[in-house]
C-alpha cells in the first residue's frame, strides 16, 4: 500500500476493482466502512456481485480480463471533460516530458517489438534529452510529443462505445463512475483504490495496477491522505516476504540479485544505479551502493572487505527468472532434481495441477518444511478420481520436516500498510516441529561439517557467510530483528565531525549507511525497527494527534516510520497543502515532519524538487519508460483464453503478445467452441486457502466445493441449485455442486453473450470430510501462463465447459 489501512477512513471515494476485500481482507475492510461513516462512497467493479458488492454504494459487472479498457476509458474521460488536478500533473508527473521521436504504438504493439522472442528493444520507450543528458519538457504542455498528449492519442480509442463493447459495462454505469471518480480531481478531494487479485493474476496483471495509478496521478490522489494505490496482500507477511526479496532473483530491500552480465561490483552498482536525468532532483537511488555494501557487511561481516569487492564474489549471479513456474517447467523437462518447498502447498495453489504432479514425480528428492501434511508432501499419491498419478512410477524421495507455525514463535508480520508488528509465542509447538529457522540452521550447520571433512565447490563462499547468533542452530528472532536492523562498525562521525554512533551501536535510519564497509543492514528499508532505544516494532502507542490515523508510535513502518508514501505530494509546490483539513507534513525550518514522517530531503521549499524522490525524475511516471516490459502505456489485450477470439482494438493482436508461456503450455491453450464461458478462481471468508478444509469448525461453515453460475447459463444447460456438475477446461476437470445465483449476470461483449463461472480454491484433495473433494482440485483447471512482467498465472480468466452429471 502506499498509504495504509487506517487511512483508508479519510477517503471521499473508495474503488474495489480487482479484489473482494469484505470477503478476504475482514479485518482491515472496517476502515472503509469507517469512511462511509464519515460520507464516502464505494463503488465495486466485479464480475461477481460478492460481499463487498453487497455493501457499496454502487456495483458496476464486468467481464474478467477486461479491466484495462475501462480504466483506460476512465482517463479518456477525464482528459476529454478536463477533470484532472494540472497544478499536480504539470509538476509532479512526466506530463511534460518529451518522448522519444522513435516512440511510437501501431495496431495493438509499441514500437520495438521483436515477433521471433516476443519481448520488446524498449530503447525508443525513452525521453528526449538535451545536450547535457537531461530530459526535454514543456510546461505549457503544447508539444505534441509531450507524455500527455501521446497519453490523450493512446485513450482517444477507448470511447464509452468500446468500454461496452469489450467490457460488457453498460455506458451508463461506466459514465457513472467516471464522473464520481473525476470528483476527485479536486485538490481537496481524494479517492483510495484497494486491488488484490483480480488485477494480478491475468496476463495483463502489472497494466492493470499501471492503468489505476496512472488514473491516481491524473487526480492528484498519491501523496494524500485517504488517496494512493492500495495493494490488499494476500498470507499475513506476504509483505515481509516481498520486502526481504523472496523471489530467487531478488535481494533484500527491493534490490535485484546481480546477473550473469554484471561481470563486477562496480558495474553492478552502476547498472542499478539511476542517472541524474533532471537537475538538482533527489533521485534517492543515488544512495544505492550504501544499501548494497551494508548489506554485503550483513551477510559475509569481516569477509566482505574493500579489496574484494565487499564480498561481490560471494553473492549469486542469476542466469534466468526462476520462480515456481520455470522451476516447475525445468523440473518436466529434467533440468531440476531436487526441491524444497517451504511453507508453500504447490500441488494445490500451483496452477494446472497435473502439469505440476508430473514434473514433481521426475525430482529426484524433495524437501517439504510444513507444520501441516500437506496435498504437496503426498504429491505421489493418487488422490482419486481426476489424477491420473500411477504412484509406484514414482522414486522421488521425500523428506517432510514438521515445522512450527507463527503462534508458536516470536517475531514480526508486516502488513500491507508496511508496519513491522512485533508477536510474542503463544505456546510451544507439539511433537517434533521445529521452527523454520532452526532447520535450515542445523542444515547449515550439517554442511559446515561437511565441508571441513570432504572440503568441496563453494566452500569459501559458504565459511564467508557471518553467523553470530548465541545459539548457532537456534538464531532468536531479537537476534534477528537487530542483525536486520543494522550495525555502526565503526565508531560513525557526521560531516562536522560529531560523533554519531560508538561502534557497535545500532543504526536509527537508512540515511546513516555508508558504502565503506562501516555499517551494516540485512535489508535497508528496515533500518529503525530496531534501535538504540529498543524494539520500535513492539510500540503500542495508538495516539493520533492528527485524526488521520496517523499513529507514529504504533509498530514501525518501512521506511523511516513513514505512513504515507509520496506524502510531499500532498503539498503544492510552495509547501501549502491541497487540503488544508488533512495536512500531512509541513516545513517546519528544520525538515518537513509534521505528523507523518516526510517523504522528502530536508531542504526548504523548492518548487524545481519533485516530490517523487525515488525517481530520478522527481515525478511520477504517466508514461513507465522501460520499467514495464509490456508497454510504457497500458493497452487492452485479451485474455490468452478469450470468449470472442478476437480484440475489437486491433483485430492482428488479440492476446497480450509478451505473455509469459511455456511451448508445453501452448498445447494447453482452449478455445471457445469448446470451452464457452469465462471461469474466475477466488477465496471464501470461511476458508483459508486448503488449510482450514482439514479443519473441522471451518469445513462445518462451508463444507463443499461448490461453483457460482448464473440462473440464465443454469437455465441453458439445465443446471438446477444443488447439482453436481463437472466444470472442465484443456486442462483437466473437477465435480461440485452448483451455486445457481443472480450474484452473476451475463455480459454482452462484443455482440456475444458472455457467461461467467465462479469457482472458490479452498477444497482440495485432502479437504477433512472426503465428500469435500474426492481428488478435485481447483487448480484441476486453471492455466499455467500469465503476466509478461510478474510471472503471475491467469487465475482469473480462463475459458471451461460446465455440465450437469450425476451425484
Ligand atoms: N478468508 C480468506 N482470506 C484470505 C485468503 C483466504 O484464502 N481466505 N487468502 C489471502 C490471500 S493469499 C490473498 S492473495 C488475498 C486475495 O484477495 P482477493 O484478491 O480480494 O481475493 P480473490 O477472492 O482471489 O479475488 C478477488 C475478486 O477478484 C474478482 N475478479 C476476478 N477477475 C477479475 C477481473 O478481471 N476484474 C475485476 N475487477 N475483478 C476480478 C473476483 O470475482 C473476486 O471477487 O486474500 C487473502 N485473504
Ligand atoms: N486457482 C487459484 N490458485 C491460486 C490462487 C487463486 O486465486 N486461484 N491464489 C494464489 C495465491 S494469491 C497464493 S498466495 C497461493 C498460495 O499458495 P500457498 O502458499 O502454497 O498456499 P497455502 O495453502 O497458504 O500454503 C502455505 C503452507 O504453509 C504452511 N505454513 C504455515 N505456517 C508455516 C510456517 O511457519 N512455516 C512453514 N514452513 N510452513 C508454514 C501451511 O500449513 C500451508 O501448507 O495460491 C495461489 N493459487
Ligand atoms: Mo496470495
């Protein structure tokens, strides 16, 4: 989020599009029934009248997969009726900027595109520089080439005509929710928008979060109190997940892991090191190397020194993207024997689950670290009717190493609204469990063993790793938090030579890191969550003196504490705030912290500083650059499954063309003479993803698989309420019983009628009462292609057959 949950109560207008927050965010969804105390509307875009729906204000159908076109068509409407905020536009976005002669967008693909690799030369994707290497811009905004009127030439083609069209929304509603979103161009006056999955898990997922933040700059809305882009994240640290770089290819703090082609630290550090491209900006990224060498101290401490490098040699050169889906891939195709799963039931949130059991049976061992037994630890088995597993093909050794869950350990979860929550153990774990971290602690320490014995590849690498912690198999989560937070080295002097920090001392901010080797962080965005004056993550004061839900002492949120990011766009450029009753920060001779921590230097007011410090423009992006690999604009392109096979838009490119799909996967592709109707997977309040199904409470409020489908598709097919039906795609199948409800209507699109399905992803083979799943499993159908720039599967919109069969 940039803003955060509490904040969400100072809204004017609230927009849920591509995610059902009453239903999978209960908790957090008060804040915005708070704001309809306070005469906020709500307005939800769905396909399915759900239980967010069931509250709002107003409630707008659509076709899955077609999100774009109609916010698309919202900023149409906005640059055709002038309802943007243009102080806000003109300084704080890239309106102005001029773009590259060569830049330009031709039936349905941007300029670049290669056919043979299906990715784009992104080089015309780029301003025009002067001769000093900075950025063109016109503020009288004239200029044809400027980003806003390339912007108003790229919507002109999505008119309330072909809102409906592709969309199926009628132009009504789409007017309708145009205009109570172009309210909020007002200065004072703000809309939040919350997404989870219904916008990331399409082809066209990372476009779609683009079009809403393109849409938030447009109005003014980030930087401001009840404003901002609102990610809803999905597992209670998911968030934690991100921040510490998860993914194979990433490095803590949002830093990416070098690449083959970074040869040597200091082209490492240039390459992820952002130019100056306008004068006298922030450009905070500037600072990158600190970060990079900090953490480096984190990691290898004494090992890491100036002659090598900071241990550059040390860290993993990535030749590819290796998230579950290539590993999945490389797995099938042999080039993967071993895996460990850790806290993650693939076999059952994976998609395309035969695809999945039949790359896992070619490992030669796998490794599952799980408090549960899990569908995926018995991945082997044949779990009945829909698999076609022949267990004793299987040799996969399978090793299950019982772990302990978060209510039996100390430590922290980070929410969506960044704040680092400090929770103590509630009990002890029973049997044999163990926590995460002491497993992959005694397998280090097993392997030092090795080592020193047998020696071995690797070995300076591996001894160069630092691992101070009282209890070498058994690191305590304080130990932790403090080694995350960060280190003084050195005794620290500041500019004028006063002493800052002893050595030894913990860090207070990130911009206390230096890039010579005398401080130390395990990931720079949380420095301060651990101070000199103790665990800021255990603060529990909630007093805000504001009103705005700014509770500084509550938690530590990354970075700095700071609660709304951009928030020095709240401001006009001479420091006075477009809403006078909402002030977040404010100059105060000495920085700008008023109630919030600012997102800013601490340089007076300056009006040629942009508030957006972390690009080196200053500005917020309309126009993404080469950032997004599928276009510096959104464009609407069809799901890879798509209800009428064609895109009215560009008739020569129907699917996103950088989709991200394997060749084995293409033979999976569906079409609709077979598979009519669109089909969407999602989450039930009473369910947690399969856990709770081998619970009894939870299977007792919701205790079967069950699909959603229309009364007209119902009456069509001749499917009555409490059928059982078989739901199929190219994929596979699964059985359940029919929801026949008025909650889905069918959509015309394109002069077709489109009806959708809905399937809920909680039963899966193991669901506790049998009856719940007899081998079925959502993932049975959905597809294992998806987002050019995430890797994120198409969930959400996929094409399937119902019928009615027996009970
Ligand atoms: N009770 C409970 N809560 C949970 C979870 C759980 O399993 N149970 N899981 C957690 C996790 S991991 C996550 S990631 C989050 C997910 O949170 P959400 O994304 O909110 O949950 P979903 O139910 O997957 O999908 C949300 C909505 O997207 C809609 N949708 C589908 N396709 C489209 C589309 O193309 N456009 C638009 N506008 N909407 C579309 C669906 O109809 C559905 O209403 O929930 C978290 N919270
Ligand atoms: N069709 C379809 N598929 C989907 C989705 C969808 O919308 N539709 N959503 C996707 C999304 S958003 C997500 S997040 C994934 C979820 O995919 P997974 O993360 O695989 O889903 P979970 O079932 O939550 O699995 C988490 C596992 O972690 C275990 N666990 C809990 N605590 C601990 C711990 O402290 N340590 C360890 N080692 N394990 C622990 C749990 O017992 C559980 O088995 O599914 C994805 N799959
Ligand atoms: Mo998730």
């Amino acid at each position: 989020m940039t803003n955060n949950w509490v904040d969400i109560k100072n809204a004017n207008l609230i927009i849920v599009q591509g995610g059902n927050a009453a239903e999978a965010h209960p908790v957090g969804f008060r804040w915005v029934i708070e704001a309809k105390k306070n005469g906020a509307k709500l307005i939800v875009i769905d396909p399915r009248f759900n239980r967010t729906a069931a509250v709002a204000d107003h409630y707008v159908p659509i076709r899955s997969g077609s999100d774009i076109t109609f916010l698309m068509g919202v900023i149409h409407y906005l640059l055709e009726n002038d309802k943007i905020q243009h102080e806000y536009v003109k300084h704080y976005t890239n309106a102005s900027f001029l773009i590259n002669e060569g830049f330009k967008f031709e039936d349905g693909l941007f300029s670049g595109f290669n056919q043979e690799k299906r990715n784009y030369d992104k080089s015309t994707w780029s301003y025009q520089l002067d001769e000093n290497g900075n950025a063109k811009r016109d503020m009288t905004l004239q200029n044809p080439r400027c980003a806003i009127n390339l912007l108003k030439e790229h919507v002109s083609r999505y008119t309330p005509e072909m809102v409906e069209q592709i969309t199926g929304v009628k132009q009504k509603d789409f007017l309708y929710v145009c205009e109570e979103i172009a309210k909020t161009s007002a200065p004072d006056k703000t809309m939040t928008h919350l997404y989870a999955l219904g916008f990331t898990e399409h082809s066209t997922g990372t476009q779609n979060i683009r079009s809403m933040a393109m849409i938030q700059l447009l109005l003014g809305n980030i930087g401001m109190p009840g404003g901002g882009i609102n990610a809803l994240r999905g597992h209670s640290n998911v968030q934690g997940t991100t921040d510490f770089g998860l993914l194979p290819t990433s490095l803590p703090g949002y830093m990416r892991l070098p690449t083959d082609k970074d040869a040597t630290f200091e082209q490492f550090i240039n390459a992820i090191t952002p130019k100056d491209i306008v004068p006298n900006q922030v450009n905070y990224y500037h600072n990158t190397s600190k970060f990079f060498v900090s953490t480096m101290k984190a990691f290898f401490g004494d090992k890491a020194t100036k002659e090598n490098s900071w241990g550059y040699d040390y860290v993993p050169k990535t030749d590819r993207l290796y998230d579950p889906m290539t590993q999945i891939q490389m797995m099938l195709d042999g080039k993967m024997h071993g895996w460990i799963c850790q806290g993650f039931n693939a076999l059952n949130s994976l998609p395309n689950k035969n695809k999945t059991v039949e790359a896992m049976s070619k490992l030669k061992y796998f490794i599952v670290l799980d408090p549960l037994q899990t569908e995926t630890s018995e991945f082997w088995k044949n779990f009945g009717e829909a698999n076609n597993v022949n267990s004793a093909d299987i040799q996969t050794e399978v090793f299950r190493l019982p772990t302990t869950c978060f209510a039996e350990e100390d430590g922290t979860i980070v929410n969506s609204g960044r704040w680092v929550q400090w929770h103590e153990k509630a009990c002890d774990q029973p049997g044999e469990s163990l926590p995460d971290v002491d497993i992959f602690s005694m397998i280090r320490e097993e392997m030092h063993n090795l080592y020193k014995k047998e020696g071995g590849r690797g070995i300076e690498q591996f001894e160069a790793i630092t691992w101070n912690y009282a209890v070498p198999h058994s690191p305590q989560a304080e130990e932790l938090a403090k080694e995350i937070n960060g280190y003084a080295l050195e005794d620290l002097y500041d500019t004028n030579g006063n002493l800052m920090y002893k050595k030894g001392q913990l860090l207070s901010s990130f911009a206390h890191l230096r890039d010579d080797g005398t401080t130390s962080t395990g990931n720079w965005i949380y420095v301060g969550q651990w101070t000199e004056k103790g665990n800021q993550t255990a603060n529990r004061d909630n007093s805000d003196p504001s009103g705005l839900g700014v509770t500084l002492g509550w938690a530590f949120a990354w970075p700095a504490n700071r609660r709304v990011l951009y928030n020095r766009a709240s401001l006009d450029i001479n420091g006075n705030p477009w809403d006078k009753h909402r002030q977040l920060i404010k100059w105060n001779g000495k920085n700008w912290n008023l109630h919030d921590i600012a997102d800013y230097g601490a340089a007076p007011p300056n009006a040629d500083v942009g508030p957006f410090i972390m690009s080196a423009e200053g500005v917020g992006r309309i126009f993404s650059l080469d950032k997004v690999g599928d276009g510096p604009f959104p464009e609407h392109y069809e799901p890879v499954e798509s209800p009428i096979d064609t895109n009215p838009l560009h008739p020569n490119v129907v699917a996103n063309p950088t989709v991200r799909i394997y060749d084995y996967d293409r033979g999976f592709i569906g079409t609709n003479d077979k598979f009519p109707y669109v089909c969407s997977t999602y989450r039930i309040t009473e369910h947690f993803h399969s856990w709770t199904a081998q619970s009894a409470l939870n299977i007792i409020a919701q205790p079967q698989q069950f699909v959603e489908i229309g009364e007209a598709l119902a009456q069509e097919k001749g499917i009555q309420k409490g059928d059982m039906v078989k739901v199929s795609s190219t994929r596979g199948y699964l059985k359940a019983v029919a929801v026949v409800t008025k909650r889905i209507k069918a959509l015309q699109v394109d002069g077709k009628t489109v009806h959708q399905i809905g399937v809920p992803i909680h039963w899966n083979m193991k669901a506790l009462n049998g009856k719940g799943n007899p081998g079925f499993s959502p993932n049975n159908i959905t597809p294992s292609w998806g987002d050019a720039n995430t890797q994120a599967p198409e969930y959400k919109t996929f094409l399937v057959n119902i019928e009615k069969v027996g009970a």
